[in-house]
C-alpha cells in the first residue's frame, strides 16, 4: 500500500522536522513505533501521529462561541449542520496493518478505547473503506480519564462518532458523504439535528431548550461548505455537570475550569431570558457545594479525597499498558493510584482506581485538625 | 518627648536595618516623612511604620481556624474573649506631634481615614492616653477601597475599635484595660460577645448562629491570658457576601478569593449541620450569578465592567492626596479612574470614581460581539 499522508506526502517531512525541534517525541505501544506531535507544527495539529509512512491528522480545537446570535452572524457564511456534542474524550480511529487502533487528543494510543474497540463499533466499516479515520467521543461512567460522564448511558462506555477523514486527504469527509457512510456501516453516530441557517438562532435556540432539558451538553455547528467552518455552544446542563463532577477537585485544576464556566452560565443565562434562572442558581449553588461537603465528609473516613474509577478491558495486557499510560502521558498530573486488577466472570478484565487530590487532602488535613491560616 | 518605640528603643534600628535591605521604604504625606515596613522584618510585621523615632508596630495577621471544635482545642490554652468581626480596612490610630493619623494595613498613611477622623471618633482620648495607638476597622458604603460592606450601616463610613496597642510596648492592651479603656472614652468598640472556655464550643456556636443571621462577617477569638493568642473564624453570611461583592470580579482576583471561600463554607457546614442547606445552596448560585448576569447586562449599556465609589472627605487637600495615594500603592492593580471631586452644600468634598475590571471588560466585550474560545 502507498503512504497514505498528506496530498503531496509533505507531512512525514514535517514530522520529521518536528522531531529535530522537539515538537514530537516517539512512542511505542507494545510491538508498535510511532512518533507523535507534541505541540502544533507547521498547520499539522497538535496529536497528529506517524505510523511508518501513514500520518494521522490531529483533531484541530473547535472554537467555542458564548453568544448564539453574534457567533453565528459573524463564523458563518452558510446553513450549517447541527450536531450534539457529547461530553466524553476524543479519540481517532483507524486500521493500520490489520490491526484496529484509537489514538487519544494528544496522539497517544490509547490502551483502553484500543481494547475495547470491538464492543465499540463493527470493524467492517474499515473493510469497505480502509483509508477512513473516524472521529469519535468515548463516555460513560465505565471510562478511565474523566470524572462525570453524560445521563442517560447507566454503565461502561459508548461511542459517539462525530466526524471522519480520510489518509491523504485535508479537512473532514463532507456531511453528505459522511452521514451516508454512518448510515451504510451503521457507525454509532452522536444525534444531529439538521441543517440551520446562521440568520436564524430562534430555531436553534428551540434545539437548545430541548437538549438542555434532557443534559446533553451541547452542539457542534459545522458549515455546509467547502471552508468546513465549526464552532460549539453549550448548554447550561453542561456547566452545572462540568461544575458538579470536579468541585471537589476546585484545588487542583487550573482556576479557570471554573471561572470560564462561571461566565459561560452567565452568558447563556443573558441571551437567553426564558431560562429558569432561580432553579439554575441553585442548581449552581449545589453543584459546587455538594461535592465539597461530601469530600469533607468523606475526608473523616478515608483521610483523602479521591474519585474511584472503574473500567473494563478484554485484554489483560491493554490493562497493564493502560496502567504504564497514566504514568507516562502529561496527564501524570492525574494522580492515579491503587490500580486493581481483577478478572470477571465473563472474561473481562476490571481495572479499578483512585485519582488523589493530593491538594484538597492537603489542605483538609490542616483545616479539619484545626489548622490556623493566615490568608 | 521620648522615642516611643520598642521597650528597648531598638524598633528605630532594625528599621534602619530594613531601608538598606530594601524591606523598607520612605514614604511622604504632606509635609510629613516617614518610613513603612513593606515586609515582615526581624520580628516587626509588614507595615510598621517609623515616624522620626516613634515606632507604631504594623497589626499582626490572625490565622483563621476552618473547623472550630478542633481549632479551640488547638490553639486555646485559656478562656478567650469573643468580639465580632467588622468587614472593612485596617487602620491603626494615633498622635503623631499634635496630629491625628490613621495608617493602613500596610503603613500608609491613608487619606480618606485620616480626614475623616474627626467624624469618626472623639480625639479626647489621646488627651488622656497620649502613647495610645487605637486598632480599628472602617466600614461602610462610603468606604474607597472595598466593594460591599456590613449590613446595617446606611450610608458613609463607620469605625469599629477592636484592639488597643501602645508606643514602646509590645502585644496588645491587655482585654480588662481595653474594655475599661473603650468605656471610659466611649471608644466606638466592636460588640463583644463574652467571655468563653475553648472546651465548650456549643456556646460559641450559638453566638454565631445569632451573627450569621444578622449578616456580621465572623468573631475574633482573644484568648485572656499574657501570650494573647488569636484566632478568626466566619460565618456562612460572610463568606456568600464575599462571593457576591467580587463576583463578577472573578477573572481579576487570584483564584483563591473564590476556592477559599468556597472550602470555607464546606467545612462551616460540615461542622454546623443546622445550618439552612438549601437555603445556602441557593444564596451562594445567586451570589455567584447575579453580579455576573448584571455585569454582562451593564456592558451592553456602558462597555465596561466597573463597580462605582463615592466618599466623602473634609478636606480638599486629602482627597487629591488620596488619588495619589490610590496610583502609588500596591493597590494600584484596582484600575481606580473618573475621579470627580465637587463640593457638597454641607461644606464636604464628594469624590467619585470608579474600579474598572480590565479582564473581565475585555473578555466579555470578545464573548459578546460572537468570539470563538479555544480554551
């Protein structure tokens, strides 16, 4: 098979380069070499990823716009799809050698969503189209990286495919051909809600209501056009969710988590009068406190504060791999500890975990003994 | 006179000390020289302050205890006084060659409180006391350095006397003398709640549940023994007050205004199950939310997120001194402009400004004009 890179095969040259400048770094994943990018180089996104002669582009960051009706008027120039946004973690999925792979935002593969695969999608697809990348968000409770996962899926995780590319080609496979591919191979596609036109956000809006109501966090607009122009919007459900699942990690993630989210409510709750703005206040309210008294709480029992992971392998070794992952990717920050790793009657592997707040425990060591400060 | 300065005259000579190791600086107030600690130095606290030989030591910082039970037992060795604790600025008070000053936290002179000193306590008691030095905290509406204030006091400034210190001796006056002392000077005292045994926490408790209702900021614990231990503790009215005076602030304070104040209320709870749950969930969403929401209206209207000051000064001379004083300190990040200074028809000076909030202006005039966000 030829290099399925960039259209002139430029990009293995770019990463090359990369490597010199120290803006990718190779890594390994069992047998398997590849080289990664670090940072954004030379218009390749950051997460971009060399296997042999194969480039996997990164997902480039999509905008966020905080106010409908202006975002809209001034990033597009023509109707755009709309397309729920699911609060999971971005992976890319594709077949190289045989062998089905998902790489994470960053361009790590990922052990986990790897392992899993076959109870995520029917490989077929890569059959009948084996130069295809498919985009696609991981969630659920059963996921290993993130606190919170959407309502409404009760265990384990599911994937929500969004978009895909193709090797060797630049941008996104258009909508058309996109969804006529989800609908073909029967890819598990996040909902989309049709086409809208940027004059009109009261028709949105009405989507957004609805989405809002039943906690889906938001929508990707994308442009029916060649320039592919996106852009997100959340709803309020999400900034309460968000706040909720970390509040009890307020001390150790960057202030901004919470002061961007803050506004974002604010923002939302602007353009957006017919909102019930008394139940959002205490939503907002609890959402922030209940997580901190319960760690609190907690802290008297356990003299930690820590969320529990627990999440399923098919593969011993995927698990084992996936255990080297969260001490190897810049994610160390995570602080995981207590891995367990038990079978399951069903042959599945049951990875379970702790993630420390190392500074929250800190903290709480010294305020609940008594602890004086001088703030 | 003699140098009223530490007992064995040697505050003037770390001073001294403290100019060469740049831990001091020479101010000007007027016509008036005089030299403030801008960091703690062998012993003296940031923001004592040197007046030719008279030393006026800087107010020592009071740790805050986070859980009361444990931080009695910790910290008390004795019976302590309760007394209530003011939200305001810090002054100290005293004669300076004939002259009443006020300085501030940090050893300025300040302006404003040293004008208004006529209107806010009765000179005679340095007739009587001349080595007195009175510690007090200003509050109120009319106060031009911080953004809400206690509730009850309607409008202009109010000066609550919380300790009493004296040129050339150390520690504070003892309690007995102190409260002799406010008595027979009719000294405007911070109420004081009594005398408590630090093994029966439920009586304090009860102090502050009373407190709390009445809005008042918390109690200075004031252990009635020669080593004069202190210790701070609020109420959940305190810290939702806080929230809400800064809140659509947020992106100019350090992100600790906010976690703080946030792990404080968890643990007040924690340790006060009476308290109203629902009640505080709700007051702390709209103490986050509501400044936002009417910040993001405001911009609409006026362009700019800033909160309005108007104070009151006898003296022409002070205010102008005072918006000098405002651009000169370290608290020059409070982006004070639009001074405007008029004489009112009861012969005072009404100066007006306000406090500009850059960040926030500029995020919100990004977010609101359609912006995209790659956060």
């Amino acid at each position: 098979m030829s290099p399925r890179s960039a259209i002139d095969g430029s990009e293995g040259a770019v990463i090359d380069e990369a490597l010199a400048r120290k803006k990718a770094q190779r890594e390994r994943f069992g047998p398997l070499e590849y080289v990664r990018l670090t940072d954004a180089f030379r218009g390749l996104p950051r997460g971009t990823a060399r296997f042999g002669e194969d480039v996997v582009p990164g997902y480039p960051p999509i905008g966020r716009v905080l106010n409908l009706e202006n975002g809209l008027r001034h990033h597009f120039e023509a109707p755009f799809h709309v397309e729920e946004k699911v609060d999971g973690y971005n992976v890319r999925i594709f077949r190289h050698q045989g062998e089905l792979l998902a790489l994470s935002r960053g361009g790590f593969i990922c052990p986990f969503t790897t392992d899993r695969l076959p109870d995520l999608m029917a490989p077929a697809v890569f059959d009948a189209e084996p130069d295809l990348i498919v985009c696609a968000e991981v969630a659920g409770p059963g996921n290993p990286y993130l606190e919170g996962s959407p309502p409404g899926i009760e265990d384990d995780v599911v994937l929500f495919v969004f978009d895909l590319m193709r090797f060797g080609r630049p941008g996104f496979v258009p909508a058309a051909e996109r969804y006529a591919l989800y609908e073909r191979h029967r890819l598990p596609a996040v909902p989309a809600h049709g086409r809208f036109h940027p004059d009109r956000p009261a028709a949105l809006r009405e989507v957004l209501r609805e989405l809002d109501a039943r906690g889906v966090e938001g929508v990707v607009l994308k442009e029916d056009s060649a320039r592919q122009k996106r852009a997100k919007y959340v709803t309020p459900a999400s900034v309460i969710q968000d706040i909720s699942a970390m509040a009890d990690g307020l001390m150790e993630l960057p202030p901004e988590y919470f002061t961007n989210r803050l506004l974002r409510l604010a923002l939302i709750l602007e353009e957006s009068p017919e909102l019930d703005r008394d139940g959002l206040r205490e939503r907002l309210g609890a959402a922030l406190l209940d997580p901190l008294l319960t760690a609190v709480r907690g802290y008297h029992d356990s003299h930690k504060v820590a969320h529990p992971f627990r999440c399923r392998f098919r593969g011993r070794e995927n698990a084992e791999r996936f255990i080297e992952h969260l001490g190897r990717a810049p994610r160390s920050a995570i602080h995981a500890r207590g891995f367990e790793l038990e079978r399951e009657e069903d042959g599945y592997w049951v990875l379970t975990f702790e993630r420390i707040f190392p500074r929250t425990t800190g903290l709480l060591a010294n305020f609940l003994s008594g602890g004086q400060v001088y703030d």
